[in-house]
C-alpha cells in the first residue's frame, strides 16, 4: 500500500461511507426500504461486467456501484419488519470496531502473532460470562477453562464435538478416528448445526432424542435409556447437545436433569444458546441457564441480539485441555518460547481454521459503548414487542398463538392450508418478513423480534399487513379440512 497515493482517497471514501450507512440506516428506520428486494433472479448478476477490470478503479466510484447496483437486490436483516429466522443485529459502534479490525489487519493464530488481541479477547469473554451469569469455572482466570470468540454456534458445536471424542476416547480419537464407536445426543429440535457437526466430525447420523409432549424439550428419562442401550451395544456415549432457545419455538431443554445424567455417566455436555443465552444479561431471565453449572461447553450468538455484527459466537468450556488437546497441531514453524513454557493461550488450538483476524475488539466496543444497561434494555424492548404482536395474535378470531418466548412468536390460523396460503402471500410481498415451519406436524409462522430499529408502530403495521394477507389469502376451507 503506497500511502501517498491511497490514503487521502480512503479518507474521503470512508467519510462517504458513513453518510450512505447513516442514510440507509434512517431509511430502514423510517420504512422506505423494502425489506426483500424487487428483483428476479439474476438481476444483480446481470448488471455487473462479466470479466474483471484491468486497472484500477476510484473507491468513490467503487462505493457509488455498491449503493446503485449491490444494495438494491439486498435482504435487509437490520429493517424493522424483518422478523425471518433470528435477529442478527448490528450497531454503530460494531461497525466501527469492524473498520478498525480490519484497518489493523491482525492475524490472531497464536498470542505470539497478537499479544494484546489475544489477551482482550480472554478479558472480554471473561466479562461476558460474569455478565450472563455463568460459573466461575468458564473464566480463564479459572484456570482450567476460559472462552474464544467464534464465527458461528455452528463452529462451536463443531469444536465441542472434537473436545468430546478426545475425552471419551482417552485422546485415542487423534489416531485412529472415530472408528464407529461414538454417539452424539440431541432432540429434532436442535439447530441443524448439530446434525453437520456430527457429519463433519465422523459421527455419521444419530437418533434422536424424544422430546417431553408438547414442549419440544428433550425429554431427561428418554436420554438416560438412549444412553443406556448404547453401552449395552458396546458405543461409547460421547456429547450430549442441549439447546437453550430453540428455532421452532425457542424451547429450553431442562438442563438441570440433562446434567445431571451427563456427570454421572461422564458424557460431554455442550450448550447450544445461541439465540435464548443473551437474555440471561437480564437477571428475569437468568433462569434460562438453571443447571448449566454441569455443562463442559457453553455458547452464545453475541450477533443475535446484542448489537453485535456477524460473525461473534461467543464459546466457553470448562475443560480446555481436552480442547486444545484434540485441536493442536504444532509444526515447527508455529512454535515459539511463549508457547512452549505455557504461559498464554494459543486461538488457533480452540478453532477449526489457523488463521483468525483480531475479534474480540468488535464486542469490547460494542460492551463499552452500551453498558450492560444498554444491553439489557435492548433485549427488554424487543420482549415486550414481542408481547404486543403475541397480544394481537391471540386476540384475534381465525389464528392461533402456537408459542411465545422472549422475542420470538409463533402463530397458525385456523388450519394448515390457511396457514400455508397466508405464508406462500406474505413471501412474495417486500414489506415483511417471516419464515413458515412446522410445530407438532403443524404449518406455522415465526416472526422472530430483534431489529434496533423496532418500534410498536412497526408491530402494529406488520400486524395489519398480516391480517389483509389472511382476509385475501383465498377462501376458507370446508368445515374438518386440515
């Protein structure tokens, strides 16, 4: 980079980028964007040049295209009236701790290749632990355990997988793999992270656990005969994954009784709490993680709902050696004097990939800037709008409110074709977003709340864009249809 030549241009091009983000953000917040785009497929792709440019191009120019021909065939995950999947939130102050992450250019493998990235990220996973309510024995200053900032909970139940095989194993699981002997526990309620993770890691498909009726949590009873029946067959009981907040329905799985037979039977638990665990900031929702006192593994999508930008899961474990242990590989060109006397923690031996940029310093902006206050009150907001559209729903003649926790609700009409015609309506109209699932064998929709721009009269006009797609979805059925 030749600092006389790029430097002035990216100042000004950095200054234009924060006007079109403080624009676009106004115009999400107000509502004069579209939440999904308006064009066909391929629209975007077509109006970009089919071959890539010989020379340099201006950043004003580069940036002027991505507001003119990128933004436009954009999904707007940070609208109001985006209540699709879960919330994946953002904030000025995350935004600006991303430029400066990326500015530095950090690469974070090891504490020798970024002492002070390193220990942030050790200091800020410590105090987010503390902030949530979790035990002692997750803090680095434990000794035995600590925390590392993840891409996805996706990642995190891949590495509490491996941490789990290398113990049940007795480290035999480096050598020889898995050899068809090891089970993962889970219910059909779990992320579908879980299924790959299992895939990924050798396990191949596992059964799953039956869940209590009508709860979709994972019935305790039903994982101590599963496990059970596995040792009489001669398999080696390996993890179990509980979900704090599930997608369906966002379902607690009771992990008192699921730890209780995890420590008795000396089976990894891994926590999956990657929407649900933010709330445990508020101490009204502190009862989420009741029992995760036994848990090996605990993980929570700092991007879900803590105004944090993809990708921050925040992972911790109890047992670190059994971590690094099954994850280190150490050829001699990463060795180095700070390693070998074992005095810091080295990322690269909690993570998947070696490389990693520097990403503690986007949730330590971001915890700094909102205060543990700020934080909580943003969860408490999106709660009680999401009690105002639960409201709405119940109250009305024709729909059904299916299930109501913390930001998400869950709703059908009268029956499945309704429900599904309603869905296959509100998809093709640009206003708002859902998702359509299934609970019980039973067409739903979702709307998950957690934009920062959210407000009731943004519930209230979802609500009535609802209903019309209802009033005009087609005909009622005939009297027992389902």
């Amino acid at each position: 980079m030749s600092l006389g030549n790029e430097v002035e241009p990216f100042r000004a091009a950095v200054h234009e980028a924060v006007d079109h983000l403080v624009d676009h953000w106004r115009a999400l917040a107000d509502e004069r964007l579209p939440v999904e785009p308006l064009r066909a497929p391929g629209a975007t792709a077509a109006a970009l040049p089919t071959e890539p440019p010989e020379q340099g191009e201006p950043l004003d120019r580069i940036l002027q295209d991505t507001w003119d021909t990128v933004v436009p065939g954009l999904v707007h995950w940070q609208h109001p009236a985006f209540l699709a999947y879960y919330p994946t939130s953002n904030s000025p102050a995350s935004v600006l701790a991303e430029l400066v992450t990326a500015g530095l250019g950090v690469q974070g493998m090891m504490w020798a290749t970024g002492p002070a990235a390193t220990e942030l990220e050790q200091v800020v996973t410590d105090w987010l632990a503390q902030a949530l309510g979790l035990p002692g024995h997750f803090l680095h200053t434990s000794g035995n355990g600590g925390g590392v900032i993840q891409d996805s909970a996706s990642s995190a139940v891949l590495v509490a997988v491996v941490a789990a095989l290398h113990r049940a194993s007795h480290g035999r699981w480096r050598g020889h793999g898995t050899e068809g002997r090891y089970r993962l526990y889970r219910t059909d309620e779990a992320n579908s992270c879980v299924a790959k993770a299992a895939r990924v890691a050798g396990l191949g498909e596992s059964a799953a656990v039956p869940t209590l009726p009508g709860t979709a949590r994972m019935d305790p009873e039903a994982l101590r005969g599963r496990i059970a029946a596995d040792r009489r067959d001669g398999a080696v009981p390996a993890i179990v994954v509980a979900t704090v907040g599930t997608t369906n329905t966002c379902a607690v799985d009771p992990l008192a009784e699921i730890g209780r037979i995890c420590r008795e039977e000396g089976v990894w638990l891994h926590v999956d709490a990657a929407y649900a665990g933010s709330a445990a900031l508020c101490p009204e929702h502190r009862w989420l993680n009741d029992g995760v006192e036994a848990a090996d593994s605990y993980a929570v999508n700092a991007h879900k709902w803590m105004r944090t930008g993809t990708p921050c899961n925040v992972m911790w474990t109890a047992d670190r050696r059994s971590l690094t242990e099954a994850m280190s590989v150490s050829p001699a060109y990463l060795r180095n004097d700070a390693t070998d006397a074992g005095h810091v923690v080295d990322y690269r031996d909690w993570q998947i990939p070696l490389g990693r940029p520097m990403r503690a310093l986007k949730l330590w902006y971001v915890m700094r800037a909102h205060g543990l206050t700020g934080l909580r009150d943003a969860i408490r907001h999106d709660v009680r709008m999401a009690a105002l559209l639960a409201e709405l729903v119940a109250g009305e003649a024709g729909f059904h409110l299916v299930a109501h926790q913390l930001g998400l609700v869950v709703f059908r009409l009268d029956t499945d074709l309704r429900t599904r015609e309603v869905a296959e309506s509100l998809a093709g109209d640009p206003a708002v977003a859902l998702t359509a699932s299934a609970v019980d064998g039973r067409q739903v929709l979702r709307a998950a709340l957690g934009s920062p721009l959210l407000t009731e009269a943004t519930v209230h006009r979802v609500w009535h864009t609802i209903r019309g797609h209802a009033r005009s979805g087609g005909p009622a059925p005939a009297a027992g249809a389902r």
